[in-house]
C-alpha cells in the first residue's frame, strides 16, 4: 500500500499571502489529522476530519482551516501568511472510526512552509 | 486535558550503549500510547505502540511498557546503533478525543560510532 502523500514538500510565501496544502491519506483511511510542528511549539494539532466532515479541532486561530473530499483527500489552507506560520505541517491518516479503541495513525513526509 | 512529559534533551550515546528515554502522561480514562521517530528531514514513524495497562510494546530491538500505576511508557534499547540517531517522540491518544495525538516535547538521540 502506498503511504500517506503530501504536496507540495517545501513552499516559500510572503506575509499576508495563503497558501493551500494536500495530503492524500492511504488507501481506505477516512480520517486525516493535520500537525503543525515547530521548534519551539513541537507538534500541534490542528483538525481531524472523517467522511468529509470535521471533527475535531486544536487551538489555532480561524485563518487555519481544512476540508475533506469524497475520496478522503484533505487540504488545509492558510489565510494571510504570518512569520510565526513558518513550520513543517504533517498530515497523518488512520482507519479511526468514531468511539473505536485507537487506531494508529501514519504520517506523511510533510510539507516545509517558509514565510517570509 | 491531556499531556506528555519527556525527560529533557539532547542524549548524546555510543553505539552498544543502553539507551532509557523517559515518558510520563496525563489523561482521563485508558488512553493508547505510541513511540513515534523521526529522522531528519522526513515526518513521523510509528516505532512501537501499547494500547491497555501492562501491553508491551516493541520493534526493530526498542521495548516500552504501558505502566498505569506510574503513568510511564519509558522508551528502552539494549544496544543502540549510530542509524538510531534521531528524535523520538511519546505520544498519546484517547477515544474521547478521536484521533487527536497529544505529543511530548521530542528528545533527539545522537549515537557515536
């Protein structure tokens, strides 16, 4: 099976731009979490989205924001870039079914965001 | 709300040495418990996981044990390799929060030939 995808792997924006990431999870996991990881946070979380439908969400202001398509793919957008926004962003997915013991999720190589 | 405590980094070791990374939690009810690396320049990896009290986890030579009573999963390795060096991270998750990971800080190991 092929793993969890990310594109683009490395991206450099500008303040104030937005900028849209996708990950496409592995074959028949329906559920997609996104992480923020930086140095002086670590890993974060940031949404999780099953079916299309979110379901759950960490602690990041409204410019952060995701969806889910039919085919599980995710994206998540960035609206007006700031400099703390800099980060690796990793997508994870698992075959998570609400209310079930924890499935393990696995993650994807990340996507590197520069803001400058 | 739920939190991961590791003991503090960097851990500098020679190969063959006994590698002890610490892990202590704090969550409502039963949560699972992960070992996730990271090698640079690349995202997570699932090294090992113990999803009930007392499970064992273990691969590629690292073990930890799901400790209730003391709410530890201490990473262990009898004889670590120079291709160990890397960051490693403790994680945990619970049903309630759905597929939500709570990580610790991560700790980078540097093994010396």
């Amino acid at each position: 099976k092929a793993g969890v995808t990310q594109t683009p792997r490395y991206l450099i924006k500008t303040r104030g731009q937005q900028v849209t990431l996708s990950c496409s999870p592995i074959s028949g996991h329906r559920s997609v979490s996104w992480y923020q990881q930086t140095p002086g946070q670590g890993l974060q979380f940031l949404f999780e989205y099953f079916s299309e439908t979110q379901r759950n969400k960490g602690n990041f202001p409204g410019r952060f924001s995701g969806r889910q398509f039919s085919n599980s793919r995710s994206e998540m957008n960035v609206s007006t870039l700031e400099l703390g926004d800099s980060a690796l962003y990793l997508c994870a997915s698992s075959s998570q079914a609400a209310g079930i013991r924890q499935e393990t999720q696995y993650f994807g190589p990340g996507t590197r965001l520069l803001v400058l | 709300g739920n939190s991961v405590t590791q003991m503090e980094g960097p851990v500098t070791l020679s190969e063959e040495a006994f590698l002890t990374i610490n892990c202590t939690y704090t969550a409502t009810g039963y949560p699972s418990l992960f070992w996730y690396v990271q090698y640079p320049g690349e995202g997570l990896q699932l090294l090992l996981k113990a999803t009930k009290a007392d499970d064992k986890g273990s691969n590629k030579g690292f073990e930890a044990t799901y400790r209730k009573e003391t709410t530890s999963f201490h990473l262990e390795k009898g004889s670590v390799q120079v291709s160990d060096s890397a960051v490693y991270f403790c994680a945990l998750s619970s049903i309630g929060a759905n597929s939500k990971l709570t990580f610790g800080k991560g700790i980078t190991l540097s093994v010396r030939p």
